[in-house]
C-alpha cells in the first residue's frame, strides 16, 4: 500500500524534473515541476480525433496499457511493506503484466495503417524483447542470492555489505535505469524531443492519439518510471526503517530524475542500428551480476 | 464388470469405425457426412466416458487380441492417458464441426471427401489407441496408422504440387522418426525378449538408461518437432486444411510428448544428465521455433514454426521435471511436469484456435502471404477477435492460460535456480533468460501476425470481398475459447487432475502439501489476471463515462505532412521483423534475388524483388544428407529400369537365394 501512494506521488514529480533539468542545462528558465501533470489533465478534458483507418483496438488499446501498468504496480514493494499483491515469482507476473501493455500499444500503433507508426511498433517491439532477458537473469541472480521468490522477499533479504554486493547493487542499479529507459523511451535509446518522425520509437507510436487516451498513455509513462525508480531504491534500502526509507526514496528518485534529464542534455541518441548491440549489453552485465552472486554464495570452488 | 464394459467399449469404437469406414464406401455419398459424424461422436465421447473414468477413479487395464503375431496386448488407461485422450476428443470434435464448414468451399470436388472422411475416422481412432497400447510392436502398428492416415489427410488438396511434396517430405521423416522407435523396441526385445512396454521398464532396472532413452526420444522427438527434427511442420502445417492443421499442431505433435512423457515413467537412472540435455534442446528448440516464425509472411508457416517454439516449452517443463527426479526434488518434479501437461493442453487449445481463425482467413481472402492482407478486422470482426485472443494467449500473457502454464514452468527454473550445484544453477538462469527471450520474440511475432492481417487497411484488393465465416465454423472457436478461459481462471482445477496423474506416475513421489501449495499459487495467480481483467474493465468504463458527452471528430492517419498516402505504405510485415532478421541472419538465412540499378540508368526498366527466408537446419544439415543420398543413389538407377524382365529376374534371384541360404543353414 505504501508502496503505491509513493510511486504515485513520485510519479507527479519525476517527468517534470527530468524537464526542468534539461532546462536549466540549456541555460532557459523552463517550466514548473508540475507541468506535464497539467498538461494530462488538459488532454483529460478535451475531446478527440480518431483516424478512419483504425478499429476498436486503436480506442481500447490505451486502457489495457495504462491498466497494465497499474496492475505492475500493485507487486513493487516497499521495503519491509509487501506490495498490494505480493506472492511467489510475482517478478514473472510484473514483467508479463507490462508485456501485455505493450502488444496492446504495438498493435495500436499498426491499427493506423501509418508507415512511421509501424515503424515504431516494430522498433519498440524488438528492443523490448531484447530488454527482457536482462531482467530475468538480473531476478534470477537475485533470487539466488536471497534464496526466494518475490520481490518483497528478495529485496527485504538483500544483504548490502561486502565489497562485491556494493559492486553487485550498483551494476544491478545500471542495469534497472536501463531498462527504465528503453521502457520509459527515454535518450541513449530514443529521443522523445526530436522532430523528425523517423527517429522516433515510442513518440511515433502515439501520433494518431489524442485526448483522453493520449493522457492515459502519458499517465502510465509517468507511472513506469516512478515503477522503476522504486524498485531501484528497494535495492539499497533492504530493512531499514521507514523514517529514513521514505526520505531516501524521494533522494533516489530526485537523483535519478537529474540524470535522466543530465544524460539526456548531454548525449545524443544512439544510432538506431546500435541500439540492440546496446540492449544485449544489458544481459552481459546481469550475467556480471550473476557471476557476482556465484562468488559471494562461493559455488566456485 | 466394469472392466469388461469398458474394453466392450473400445472394441465397440474399433467395430465403429471399420463399419462406417464400409458404409462411407457402400452408401451414397451424401450419407457419408452423417456416418462420420456419428463415428466421431461415438468414438470421441465413449472413450472420454472411459477416460474421465480412469482420471477420477484408478487407471484401467484390459487386454484385447490384436492379430495373431502380437497376440493379446494390454491396453493400459492411466491418468497420463486419459489426460491426452481427453486432449485428443476435444481437439478432434472442434475439428470435426470447424472442418464441416471449411470444406464447403471444396463442394464441388466431392469425391475427395469420402477418403478424407474415411482418413479423418482411423485418424482419430489411431491416436486414442496410441495413448492406451502398452505393447512395443502394436504400438509401432497403430503409430504407423496414425502417420498415414493423417498423411492422407495432408493431402486433400493433392492437386497442388505444394501439398503433394509436403505430404512426401512429412511421409518420409515419419518413417525416419518410426525407424528410431523401432530400433529401440527391438533393442529390449533383444535383451528381455518381450515387446511389452513392461520389458522397457526391466531393461532400465538393469541397464544403462541414457542411449535408450535418447533413442526413444529422438524417434518421438521427429513427431513432437524438437529441433534438428523439425522440418516437417513448417510444410505439412500450410499445406493441411485448415481443420486438419489445427488437429495436427494441436495433437499430433503432442502424442510425440505423451511418447517421451511414457518412458520417462520408465526411467530409472540417468535423470540429471538427460534432463539437462532436454532443457538445452527445448530452450534451442524454443527460440530458434519463434526466431523463425517472427519472420516468415506465410501465416500458417509462421503458426506451424510457432508450434515448434512451444514444444520447446513444453520441453522445457519436462527437463525441469527430469531434473527435480534426479535432484530428489518434489518441487521441481510437480512444477515441470505439471507446467509441461498443463501447456500440452493449454497449445492443444489456442494453437487449433489459431489455426481455424487463420483458415477462417485463407478460406475468405484465397491467400496465406499475409503482405497481401490488412484491415480485415473490418469485414471480419469476429475472426479478428478470436485470433487476438489466441495470439495474446499463446504469447504467454495474462490474463489468458497460456500465461498460468508458462508461469509454472518459469516457477519450476526458479526453483531450479536454488539448486546445489553450479552447473545446474548456471543451466536454469540461462534457461530463465531464454525462456523471458522466447516470450518477447512471441509478442513480436503475434502483434506482427495480427497487425499485418487484420488492422491498417487492405494492402491488395482481394477478388472476393472478404465476409464473416458462418456460425457453424465459428461456434467451435467459441468452444474452444471458453475453455481457454477456464484454465486460465480455474486452473486449480486442471492442476488437481495433473497431480493426481503425476503422484500416480510416479508413487514415491507423492507430496500432498507441495501439490496444493502449487495449486494455490496457480489459483492466486488466475485471481490475479481475474484482478487484472476487472481493472481493465474499470478504467474503460470510466472512459466511457468520461467520453460520453465529448466530441470524437474521425479523420484521416496523420501522415506527417504527406498528404497522399496509399495502401501499399504501410508498414509490412517483412519490414516489421527485418532489423530481428538481420540481427539474427546467421542462423535466418535470407534468399534475396534482386538487381541492381545500374550506374547511369536513367530509365529504369521494371524490376523485381524476392525474398525469402530459409530453414537453418533444413539448409545445412538435411539437404547436404539427402542430396548426398540421392547422388549415391544414382549409381543403384540401373536397377530400377523400366523392363519388367529385370523386375522378374529380381524376384527369381531373391527366391532362389532364400532356397540356398536355408538349405546351406545359413538363414534358419
């Protein structure tokens, strides 16, 4: 429960400091924190346009992303807190809950009969794919460390402390932001402020929304990456009590936000051609991971 | 009594089906479809009678005669059997009712159906019979049956060159596949002198498990479609009707996993390093399966490719359960065997229902390449849905069953994971990664399939206007949904079944508090996709109500200023699965033939482009065998002359040699 009040509200706070950074980066005053929350209630309001081409799967699309989302949600603990739902291999359950999300926005996407949109299903839907096996590898080894099988018990039995598992977190870290990224289409992957619709991946997808579905797809958007944010922050703060807990999730999500918005004023994208030799990194540096649990429980010999 | 009933019963189905197999043939033609369909009715809920009966109550054995060389065989009814007879009827009648409307496009050419009809009943009776044999050499009869009959099936459409050569090709690897089973039942009769499937069970008490094992599974393996022994599917699948490639994917392929599932119950040693040979095969099986079918534009090509990835995870389940014998791991043993029973069934379901809806689309639009269609969800909304469904199913995600069964078998790698040793560790993580990588390429795969087919607008135009199939072909899609959802939401039930069947197959491992921890983990699991459902629900109400007095304004695709687009711009399905294609184009061998513009060609004539992706191992490793074959074989052409003097000297030599051989004692 506690949980799903923090990434709520982490989550109306993060999309507008990511933009607030890059502002400030660029040198302009930029607009306030709340910003982009304003903007989805302004779509919540409005009316929409929807092309001739598309079918029913183009309107219910959206519901059955933002409602994905929310279901993902319900499993991220807190800390010693479970989430609402939390119960053996409820990782599984997370990351084939936001599976289902995504077919739906790809279909959506190839429901407009657009080339670019097509385009951008079919791009998003390779680098999530590859995006998949870092995760499990990265639960895996996790779940072998902790010995169990859901996110609240594996994160709550964590034991930071040895050089190694300073190491293991931070890569575990890299690898969550990652992934948050590709999922959250943010930059080294893809570009959500660039103008040219063949650059796009997740941006291209939803040219054709409008009105309250473009708010519902924005919402999860948001959503996803307070999602992720949270489940780096139960990385580090295991069973410590909840008055320093609470405090340092909104340091880790802050934190978090800043480099987003840094990284994304001072890179450029990747080349898209790059982009799933990237990806394929990830699962190396999970099985770095993995040879690091191997370590610590000693099962080299 | 009972017993006696029942074996009544099944000799009354045999009795059945060569009396209709008489009656097709005597009466006219137009009976022919009320005596199949009385058959199969009979046959299918007599034996389900007997079925349901031996899973709630205790398995049946009987014997009957079964010609004079094999003498009396013991049929043998246990949960495991009954299991895939259940699996078979259901797949059998939905078949059956989808097959009667899908064929009336055929009625003109009514001579086939009487064969077909014939065929379609030993088919059916074949494969029940192959569940219950529990004697080599009757066994290897009835499965020689079963691969003929459903040969002859393939074929309907024999005026197709295309079909002919992948019955031949489907024909040929079935009799390599029944080679290897052979060889291995006359391997234990040569050593305990019994063709009974009892002799298999002493030959492991007293000898060396692997090399058998590995025997039987490679020749159930060619029917099941592990990898390298795959090739058949993605030829005879297409070229099937559409009812008989859904009963093909949908159980065919299956009894090659009932075959493997029955001499694991034999097994007595050997279990970690067989399991670890499965696993590595099925996870290979499963990505190269998907790899294939997410490039390939024939949508019953990419179906039948998609079969062979989900075999792998069916496999996977039984290497996962192998593993848990040998580790003495009830946990392991009940989730992978049981997350691989209840997938059997769980494929058996949404891959029929794929296979119907996609013929509903072949017998509609007269086409298999799906870069010639687009936007049918218009004109045939309800064959869209039907395929969405099966295609959010068969990716595995909830809310539907193919999530639950993969869900149990992702819990069985966990499982796995905490294991003692590291090579086993280092297995099951691998396996966790390949298993998450098969899932992902299956959403690409189905929202490529699905979004080629049937959203965007049409990219050709079609010479019939496409229509909704009639009822009759849509009911047993209907059916066959329903029960979808039951094992997605109920799956406690199904669980309780299998872990009976698994307690009873093997006894010493019988864990009362591991199987309903299993099923209670399963029943939170469905509430959850239960959760899921009614929060999708909610949001779109709350849409609506949102919506309801909003403007909604219908315009044209935004086309980022182009303001003439057509058709034939959208994105294809080629071009959706390229960038996958050449990540990958070491083992997706592509066929490109093309030319180039040449350098200062101003007026460029009309030019084509052909594409086409090939089978990796069908490339490097079948065809350089068989045309090595066929080359050595030329030397052998003189024998087969064409003078029927040379023919009757043949046999002459043969008799006359025979003559000698056993006068000089040489044969006996």
């Amino acid at each position: 429960m506690l949980s799903l009040l923090l990434i709520f509200m982490a989550a109306l706070f993060f999309t507008g400091i990511i933009v607030r950074t890059k502002s400030l980066a660029s040198g302009r005053k930029g607009p306030g924190i709340l910003q982009p929350i304003w903007d989805v209630f302004r779509l919540f309001r409005k009316g929409a346009v929807y092309s001739e081409t598309t079918s029913f799967i183009f309107q219910l699309a959206p519901t059955v992303y933002f409602s994905s989302v929310l279901m993902a949600m319900l499993v991220v603990p807190f800390g010693r807190s479970h989430g609402i739902l939390s119960f053996n291999g409820d990782f599984i359950f997370f990351a084939y809950v936001l599976a289902l999300g995504k077919f739906f926005s790809i279909i959506a996407a190839l429901d407009t009969g657009s080339s670019f949109e097509g385009m951008g299903a079919s791009r998003e839907s390779l680098y999530s794919m590859f995006a998949e096996p870092a995760f499990f590898i990265l639960m895996g080894s996790l779940a072998l460390l902790s010995g169990h099988t859901s996110f609240q018990e594996i994160f709550s039995s964590l034991h930071i402390g040895s050089q190694i598992s300073y190491a293991m977190a931070a890569l575990a870290t890299f690898v969550l932001l990652m992934i948050s990224m590709i999922e959250g289409s943010r930059m080294p992957i893809d570009d959500p402020k660039t103008h040219l619709e063949l650059t796009m991946i997740h941006e291209v997808m939803i040219l054709d929304n409008s009105g309250f579905d473009l708010g519902l797809i924005l919402t999860a958007g948001y959503l996803k990456f307070a999602i992720y944010g949270a489940l780096i922050v139960n990385l580090f703060i295991g069973v410590i009590p909840f008055q320093y807990a609470i405090p340092s999730f909104f340091a880790i999500q802050f934190l978090m936000a800043v480099a987003i918005g840094l990284i994304e004023s001072f890179m450029a994208r990747f080349r898209m051609s790059h982009n799933p030799q990237f990806i394929v990194v990830l699962t190396s540096v999970s099985l770095l991971i993995f040879f690091g649990v191997l370590l610590i429980l000693q099962k080299f010999i | 009594m009972e017993i006696l009933f029942d074996a009544a019963i099944l000799n009354g189905t045999i009795l059945i089906t060569l009396l209709s197999f008489v009656l097709i043939l005597a009466l006219p033609r137009r009976l022919g479809f009320s005596i199949t369909m009385l058959a199969v009715l009979c046959n299918s809920l007599s034996t389900s009678w007997i079925a349901i009966h031996a899973l709630i109550y205790q398995p049946l054995e009987f014997t009957i005669r079964f010609g004079n060389f094999a003498g009396e065989v013991l049929l043998k009814i246990d949960g495991l059997a009954a299991w895939f007879i259940l699996i078979i009827n259901f797949t059998i009648l939905t078949g059956f009712f989808y097959g009667l409307g899908y064929l009336k496009s055929y009625a003109l050419s009514g001579s086939k159906f009487s064969l077909h009809r014939i065929m379609f009943l030993f088919f059916h009776l074949s494969m029940l019979f192959v569940c219950m044999i529990q004697n080599g050499f009757a066994f290897l009869v009835v499965w020689e049956i079963m691969s003929l009959s459903s040969m002859m099936l393939v074929l309907f459409e024999h005026e197709n060159p295309g079909t002919f050569k992948a019955a031949l090709n489907y024909f040929v690897q079935m009799h390599i596949g029944i080679t290897f089973l052979t060889l291995g039942f006359i391997w234990v009769y040569h050593q305990t002198g019994s063709f009974s499937f009892e002799a298999i069970n002493t030959y492991f008490l007293s000898n060396q498990n692997l090399w058998l094992f590995l025997l039987f599974f490679t020749g159930f393996g060619i029917k099941a479609g592990f990898i390298p022994f795959h090739s058949w599917l993605p030829h005879a699948h297409p070229a099937a009707p559409a009812h008989i490639s859904g009963i093909m994917s949908g159980v065919i392929v299956k009894l090659g996993i009932y075959g493997i599932l029955r001499m694991v119950t034999f097994l007595k040693s050997d279990f970690l390093l067989l399991g670890e040979i499965v696993i590595t095969l099925s996870i290979f099986s499963g990505i190269y399966g998907i790899l294939n079918a997410s490039i390939h534009r024939d949508f019953k090509r990419m179906l039948a490719y998609c079969t062979i990835e989900n075999i792998g995870i069916i496999g996977i389940g039984i290497g996962i359960g192998l593993m848990g014998i040998g580790n003495n791991s009830p946990m392991m043993y009940y989730l992978g065997f049981g997350g691989a029973l209840l997938h059997v069934l769980n494929h058996s379901l949404f891959k029929s229902l794929l296979f119907y809806s996609a013929g509903s689309v072949y017998q509609q639009c007269h086409t298999k390449n799906m870069e010639n269609l687009g936007g049918l969800i218009k004109s045939m909304p309800k064959t869209a849905v039907i395929f969405l469904i099966g295609g959010v199913a068969i990716s595995g995600l909830p809310p539907f069953n193919g999530f639950v069964s993969e869900f149990i078998i992702y819990k069985g790698l966990i499982e796995g994971v905490h294991s003692a040793s590291i090579s086993q560790i280092i297995l099951f993580v691998l396996s966790l990664a390949g298993l998450s990588l098969v899932g992902g390429l299956s959403v690409l795969t189905f929202t490529k399939a699905f979004g080629t087919i049937f959203l965007g607008q049409p990219r050709t135009k079609l010479t019939h206007k496409p229509a909704e199939v009639s009822l009759l072909m849509l009911v047993p899609q209907y059916l066959i949904i329903t029960v979808m959802v039951s094992v997605a939401f109920f799956p406690q039930v199904y669980m309780i079944f299998i872990g009976n069947i698994l307690s009873l197959m093997n006894p010493l491992r019988s864990a009362p508090d591991i199987l309903t921890g299993i099923a209670k983990t399963t029943s939170l699991v469905s509430l959850y996709s239960l959760l899921l459902t009614g929060i999708i629900v909610v949001v779109w109400m709350l849409r609506s109500l949102v919506l309801k007095n909003r403007s909604a304004r219908i315009g044209a695709t935004w086309g980022c200023g182009y303001i003439a687009p057509n058709s034939r711009q959208q994105y294809t399905a080629k071009s959706f699965s390229k960038p996958l294609g050449k990540i990958f184009n070491t083992v997706l061998i592509e066929n490109k033939q093309f030319e180039e513009l040449n350098h200062g060609e101003i007026f460029p004539a009309k030019k084509s482009y052909i594409s086409h992706y090939q089978d990796f191992f069908e490339h490097f490793l079948i065809k350089p065998i068989t045309d090595r074959l066929v080359f050595s074989a030329n030397y052998f052409s003189f024998v087969q002359n064409g003078r029927i003097q040379s023919y009757v000297l043949y046999g002459i030599v043969f008799i006359l040699a025979m003559v000698f051989l056993t006068i000089f004692n040489i044969v006996v």
